[in-house]
C-alpha cells in the first residue's frame, strides 16, 4: 500500500481517460466500475484491470466533483461498491461523516489546481458505519486541451502506511547507521548490499565488495561461513546467532576476526509461493571479547595447574623429582616438549628431558646427565648470556626437521622458548619449551608463564644442589 505503488499505476490515467473524460467510465462512460470494464476499447479495458490490480485503493472525481473511479481495493477498505460509489458527489454522507464533508471536499478539490501532490489524512466511514482513518495522495489532472479536469486520490489505511513506512525506515537505518555489518547476500552468495560496518569489517568499500565471491574477501574460514549461507537458503535461518573465525585479505596482510553472526532468509512477498531472494547476514565483530575469553580461560587454567603442581612437588622428597613434577603439570596444554640444561663450569649439561620420540612426563637423563653440545647463537646459551628470555620459530613447516636437528631438539619442533633458571642471584640453567608445528607460536604471555615455571624449577634446583651437592644436577659429568 506504498504511496509509491499509488502514484505509479495512477499516472497510467491519459488525457483521453481523466475524470470527466467521457471514455474511463462513471457519467457518461462505459460503465460504473474501475474505469469503464463492459464493452469499451480495449485502452479501457486495460485501465481496469490496472486500477483493480493496484494494492492501493484509488477513486477520482471530475471537476465537479463527482466520484468516477472506484476500484476493488477501495472496496475492500470502505465496503462500498464501484456501483455504489461512481457517480456520487464528494463523500458527504456516505463515505465522510457531513460535519467534515465540505473541508474533506475541499481539500480534495484543491489538488486539482496546485502542483505535484498533496498528503492529506481523513476519517473515512465504511458502508457498515465503521471510521477508518487514511492517508490520501491527491494529484490534478488535466484534460487533452490542459485545463484541469479532475482529480486522483490514492489512499490507504494509516496503520498499514505507517507499517509499510516503518519497514523501509528500518531497512534503510540498518544499511546505513546500524551499530553491526548487514550484508544482504544473493543466492549465488555474493553480496548485493553492503553497510558501512560490514564494508569496514571486510576490508573494502560498500561498492567495491559487490558481487564478489566471499572466497576473494576470507582466506580461511570461507567454506564454514558458506555452508551456513548455504543451509539458510535451503533450510531457514538457525535459532542461536553463530560464531565463526575467518583470516580477511587486506592491504596490510591477514587479519583473523571473529563474527558473531545471525542469518534471514529473504523470500519475495509478491508471488503465491516464497521465491527466494537471498539472505540477510547480520554479524558483529566480537574478536576483542572472544581473545579476552579465551586469555582469561588460559589463565585460570594454568593458575590451577601451577596450585596443583605445587602441592605435588611438595611431597617430593628428591628436589631434583619436584622440579620434574613441576614441569609435568606446566606442560599440560603449554608445550610438547621441554629439556633441562643446567650450568656445569662454562657448559650446559642435559640433566632432564620429555621423551623425542614420543609424548612422555619429564625424566632425568638416563645414565646421567650429558654435555648439550649446542653451536654458537643457540637460543638456550642467548638465553643464559642475557638471562632473560629467548623466543624463536622455524621459518618455513618444510624446514622443520633440519631447524630442529641443527638445534638438536626433537624432529617436530617449529617452535621454541628459553627460560632462564636463576635462584638467591646465580644462573643455574635454561629450560627449553617446544611445540610442534601444528600448534601456535609461544607468545608475550606463554614468556610470563614459562618465567613463572622456571622459577619455581630454579628454587626447586638450587635445593637440590645445597643438599646434594654439584653431583646432584650433573656439574661433574665429563
């Protein structure tokens, strides 16, 4: 019932079949209806069946005033018929109660006169007695010889205006200021219509990222979001919004978000059975709330397992088996591997280790410990050189095997971290965490971590060498 749709199917009126034209219907006409039905020409017969075809009620008058069109939607807003209706003059009476029939006649009436369209609202009254209140678009229209001849009055019931208007208001406040990304997506799934926060989101221009597939937009993580388009087309939108983790392609390289996304599929109103359009896809950028959630979930569970390796080690009466224990419980979930070396004169010596070969708790060096023939620049000595802490990768997966044997470390490992044992001012060792290359590079916060460890395996050390002396951690091996 847009006022769009009214004044569009009514500009099909001509000057040939204006109100009072003599040829659309009414007096004179071809018959009483929605512009002269019976046995008229066919431009007639064609108006017709576009008036009663609008979604919009439409009547109009001669320059009497006097009611010649009526089609079906106006009566099935008011009730009265076209037979009923045509011919009558102004609404007085029947359509309009009579104490506001002379201003609603002549607001109506002056349309005929003034440019473009008018927008009036009125109470109109249905046959069976009911008010209805409407909103009307009056327009004049002119004759073959352009003098006026009438006028048009399209109109809707205000509730349904006021529907209608607060969908597009909608639809154009989320394209344009929505707080989240709106992407309306095709059924070839690429988008049609972009938002400001999507086109920022996904790294291009509201212009730009139309048409194209998802797959130049994502590097990773496009086949997922795909399927969920996918069965949205094909089964309807899921009931809980959705998480996904993509990797964007932008100028500045790979950026990995997380959107919290929720999906609508979009089906045409127009035809007996839903044809679908596409898709709505709404998401929010939640990759800052997700990294905290996951922070905060590493933190509390290696707060607990560094409680938990403490009250192990605490039953230990060997220091140097409270320092292995100790790792034990730091390796779960940090690392896949981690090796001792200890200090003995000018050299490291391995003094414990997880087995190469395979995943393993942390056991001294079988037979005793033995000289760590590490190259110059090895990471562990630059840890002990500057006593803090040593990060490095492999460059490329490919190069894994050679960069750890050069290191001489397990053949899996692409990832490594020192951590330097110091205790009451002296350097002890170095502990050397590793992962595979199947899992992430340690990171500012894993330093913290392993620096934690390593004290606690330091105290646990400088025990057992106090006690035990240099013997106990190796410092007399050959």
């Amino acid at each position: 019932m847009s006022a769009s749709r009214s004044s569009g199917t009514t500009d099909a009126l001509g000057p040939d079949e204006v109100p009072g034209g003599g040829r659309p219907g009414g007096p004179g006409g071809q018959g009483p209806g929605g512009g002269g039905a019976g046995d008229g020409p066919d431009g007639s017969r064609l108006l017709a069946a576009l008036l009663d075809g609008m979604d919009a009620a439409l009547c109009a008058f001669d320059a009497r005033g006097a009611v010649t069109h009526w089609n079906r939607e106006a009566e099935r807003i008011l009730g009265w018929s076209a037979e009923e209706a045509v011919g009558r003059t102004g609404f007085a009476g029947w359509a309009v109660r009579r104490a506001d029939a002379d201003e609603v006649q002549a607001r109506l009436m002056a349309a005929m006169g003034a440019p473009g369209r008018q927008v009036h609202e009125f109470a109109l009254l249905r046959k069976d007695g009911g008010r209805v209140l409407v909103r009307t678009q009056s327009a004049g229209v002119r004759g073959a010889d352009g003098r006026p001849a009438g006028v048009y009055c399209a109109f809707s019931e205000v509730h349904a205006q006021i529907d209608l208007e607060r969908a597009i208001a909608l639809s154009e406040a989320l394209l344009e200021d929505a707080a989240w990304g709106v992407v309306l997506v095709d059924v070839d799934l690429r988008p049609t219509v972009v938002n400001a926060y999507a086109a920022r989101a996904l790294g291009g221009g509201r212009t730009g990222l139309l048409g194209r597939p998802l797959g130049e937009l994502v590097a990773q993580g496009v086949e997922e979001l795909e399927a969920a388009l996918q069965h949205v087309l094909a089964d309807g939108a899921p009931s809980d919004p959705a998480e996904f983790w993509v990797t964007l392609r932008t100028a500045e390289g790979e950026r990995r978000r997380c959107w919290r996304s929720g999906f609508l599929r979009l089906a045409s109103p127009l035809t007996e059975e839903p044809v679908p359009l596409g898709l709505g896809w709404l998401f929010r950028d939640v990759t800052a709330a997700k990294l905290a959630e996951q922070e905060a979930d590493r933190l509390r569970f290696r707060t607990s397992q560094l409680h938990r390796a403490a009250r192990a080690a605490s039953e230990c009466e060997d220091p140097m088996e409270a320092a292995t224990a100790l790792l034990d419980f730091a390796l779960a979930g940090f690392a896949d591997h981690v090796l001792v070396d200890l200090v003995a004169g000018e050299r490291l010596v391995r003094t414990a280790a997880t087995p190469f070969d395979a995943p393993g708790p942390c056991l001294p060096v079988s037979g005793g410990s033995a000289p760590a023939r590490y190259g110059p620049g090895h990471p562990a000595l630059a840890s002990v050189e500057r006593t803090g802490t040593v990060r490095t990768s492999v460059a490329s997966a490919d190069a894994g095997p050679a960069w750890a044997a050069e290191r001489r470390w397990p053949p899996d490992a692409a990832h490594a971290l020192c951590a330097v044992l110091r205790s009451r001012g002296r350097t002890l060792g170095v502990l050397t965490f590793l992962r595979a290359a199947n899992r992430a590079a340690f990171e500012r916060p894993d330093t913290a971590y392993a620096e934690t460890v390593a004290a606690r395996v330091a105290g646990a050390v400088d025990l057992a060498r106090a006690t035990s002396g240099p013997q106990a951690d190796g410092a007399g091996a050959p």
